[in-house]
C-alpha cells in the first residue's frame, strides 16, 4: 500500500514539477496567477484517457483531495490569532469584506437555483460554490467540492475547479477593464503615470526578498523540526477525530458529521492547551501553514488531473452565465457602494475585493499595484487586516456551508441576506458620517 501510494506520488510531483517549468517559460500562465499545480494537472489531464490517451492516470489520485484537504483546514486553523485592535481600526474594510462574502453567498445560490431549472443535470447545491471557488480559490474549491461528495452530492467537485479555474481568468480580464476606467476617470491619484515596473521575468524570488519556510524549534538530536510540526498536526486530527468519534456513540446522527471538521476543532484545541502551557513556543506556524501548502498542490493537481471533461462541455454555458451576474453584484459592491464608503483612496481597496472575490486574493492585490504600485495608500493594511480576520471564519465555512446546503439551501440565503443588509447598513451609517 505504501510502496503504491509512494510510486503515484512521484508521477504526482513529476506533473507539479512540469507545471512549475511552464509557469515560468509562459508568461500569460503567470500574468494570470495561474498556480503550478494546476497547470501540471491539466497537463496530466490532456495527456490522459480523457484526451490524448498517452498516459494512464493513476487510480489513487481521484482520492486524494479528502485526506490532503483535511490536513490544510486543520493547518490553516493551527496558532490563529486576531488583534481586536486593528479590528476596530479597519472595521470599514471588514464590513466590505462582510458584504462580499455574503452578498456572493445569497445571489450566488439563488442564480444557482434558477439555472439548475433549466439545466436540471446540475446539481441542485451548485450555487454554493460562489464563495469558495471566487473568494478561496482552488484550495476552497477542492475542500468543498470533496465535502460535497462526501456528503452524496455527485459533480460538485468539477464544478468548483471549473469555477476556480474561469475565475482566475475574469477576475483579470473584468478587473482591468476597471482599472482603465478608474484611471481615465482620476479615480487613481496614487498612480505616477509616468513611472514603468519592471515585469519579473520568472518566479524566482531574489536572494534579499526570500523568507524562510520555517525554523527547528527543537534539538534536531531529539526530533527534526519539521517532523514536530507534523505531529502538531496529526495530533490535532486525532483529538478531533476522538471527540467526534465519542460523541457519535452518544448521538447517532454525528456519525453524519464531515470528517473535514475534525482538524478544525482539534487544531483549535491542541493551540489553546499549548498557549495555556507554555508549550506554544514549540510550534512554528510559517512550518505549519507549509505543510498545509504541500498537501494543497498535491490536492488540486491530483484534482485537476482527474476532471470531468464531459461535464464540463455540458455544463459551460450557466456556468458562464452564473459568473456573470458574479462580476455584475462585484461591480456593484465595489465601485458604487465601497466609493460612497471610503475616502479618496478608495479605488486600490476595491480592486482588492473585486479580484478577490472574483478570481482570488493574488489576483485582487495584482490588480491594486496596477493604481498604487508603491504602496502610498492604507488600502493594503486595510484589507490584510480585513482578510486575516475573515480567513479563519470562511475556512470553517468551507466545512459548515455544506453541510447545511444539503438539507436547505434558503437557510444560507437567509444568511448570506441578513448578513449583507446588517453590513451595508452599518457602513452606511458608520463610514458615510464620516
């Protein structure tokens, strides 16, 4: 099993390696944030059964995303803080980031519901994937998707990396539509017309710019480093899976509970004992959140790889459509309502979340340097602000979402409406008066 499980790895990162050398030999890959485990996995794709039948795409892979992905929500929760401070200095920006999210949540579905009418072999629950395809991306669109399917909802996993994938695309192409308006239109006082960047040529990183991917916090005779992250991590889904597993036996129905929760609540936990302790001191968190990145890449590779092509040819057109009206709530939300918000600076932020909640976070912040490439405004620590203390909410969504969507789906439109009216109206009356 292991020797197995070892052989699909190396054809894995072989395809991830691919995926690297042409991101960098092709600059649109790069110009549009297209990741490397991607690209490797739709070369794996084309070169498979589905298309070209050069190679055959090994079977394990269609089941690697539930194990990868419940190590990266376990890891993306692991050593989380959140600095009350800067929440009440940046509460304009976490009401925008609030009205996104949510306003996505609530259209996203009902378009879903409405287009599932018409095209009835879609799953029902589709529209859901609004807010972890655009706003998370790949990473989002894989957890959920898998979730999905665990939980007996077929097609959703290939819905959400179609949607991620067209996403990256749109969030650039529609964001620098914006872009040339807002310039035209003076919309952009940090820009200096006159200066050019120099375009980087590949994703090598410079010597002075390279941050470390971790540091031993322990005696390498005793343990390596890394190894005692790991087992941070391990140790956080077993305590997760133990709780779950005992509350099981006193209620039968949590056996329903997504297995994708037991990271969450044990990374949770094993944080709180060890800051309670002493013991936090041990943990290094840029070490964990890269061990989360390693299982990431193998998960959206070996989910591309094995994508659906016939489900994606049949169901482009709502697809298309259903990212439409995306770009057109997006539009709204940031170039009419975040401009009566926010101050003269107000453009860079709003091409922050229209990137964002279009295509991802790295496609929002390209999209800002096009109107301050140095960085004069506060619409940088705004939004960092405004992401970090709204990512540790929508990584437990990634689980929660689901399991709701299953049973009634007008239980998060409800939500996504009560949340989007509370934050344009708090918005309204705080940031207007000012």
């Amino acid at each position: 099993m292991f020797m197995t499980a070892v052989n699909e790895l190396v054809v894995l990162f072989l395809f991830l390696l691919i995926g690297v050398v042409l991101r960098n030999v092709i600059k649109p890959l790069r110009s549009l944030f297209l990741p490397s485990g991607l690209i490797g996995g739709a070369v794996a794709l084309v070169l498979g059964p589905q298309v070209l039948g050069i190679i055959n795409i090994p079977e394990n892979w269609s089941g690697m995303a539930s194990p990868m992905i419940n190590i990266v929500l376990t890891t993306t929760l692991f050593g989380i803080a959140i600095s009350k401070t800067k929440m009440k200095s940046y509460a304009g920006a976490i009401g925008a980031n609030l009205t996104s999210y949510f306003s996505q949540l609530m259209i996203g579905i009902t378009a879903g519901i409405g287009l599932q009418k018409i095209w009835t072999g879609l799953p029902k629950q589709w529209g859901v994937m609004t807010v972890f395809t655009y706003w998370g991306g790949h990473g989002a669109a894989t957890s959920s998707g898998t979730l999905f399917e665990e939980l007996g909802v077929e097609g959703m996993l290939n819905v959400g990396l179609i949607l991620a994938t067209l996403g990256l695309v749109v969030a650039m192409v529609a964001g620098m539509v914006w872009v040339n308006i807002g310039v035209r239109r003076g919309w952009a006082p940090a820009l200096d017309l006159g200066s050019r960047k120099e375009q980087k040529r590949n994703d090598y990183i410079p010597v002075e710019e390279q941050k470390s991917l971790g540091h031993a916090r322990i005696a390498s005779d005793s343990i390596n480093g890394l190894a005692l992250q790991m087992c941070f991590v391990f140790l956080s889904m077993w305590i997760g899976a133990q709780i779950f597993g005992g509350i099981a036996k006193v209620i039968p129905g949590a056996k329903n509970i997504p297995s994708l929760l037991y990271g969450i609540v044990g990374a949770i936990i094993v944080w709180t004992v060890m800051q309670k302790t002493g013991l936090d001191k041990y943990a290094d968190k840029t070490a964990v959140d890269n061990i989360g990145g390693v299982a990431l890449e193998i998960c959206i590779c070996s989910a591309t790889a094995t994508l659906d092509l016939n489900f994606f040819a049949s169901y482009l057109a709502p697809i298309l459509i259903h990212m439409a009206v995306i770009i057109a709530l997006m539009s709204v939300v940031c170039m009419i309502l975040m401009r009566r918000w926010f101050g003269k600076d107000w453009f860079p932020l709003a091409l922050m979340f229209f990137g964002a909640g279009c295509g991802s976070t790295p496609s929002g912040l390209a999209l800002a340097r096009c109107v301050d490439p140095d960085m004069k405004t506060e619409s940088w620590e705004a939004f960092g602000v405004a992401q970090g203390c709204f990512v540790p909410f929508t990584s437990t969504f990634v689980a929660i979402w689901p399991v709701i969507a299953v049973r009634n789906l007008w239980i998060l439109v409800a939500i996504g409406a009560a949340v989007t009216v509370a934050s344009i109206v708090f918005n309204e009356m705080m940031l207007r008066k000012k």
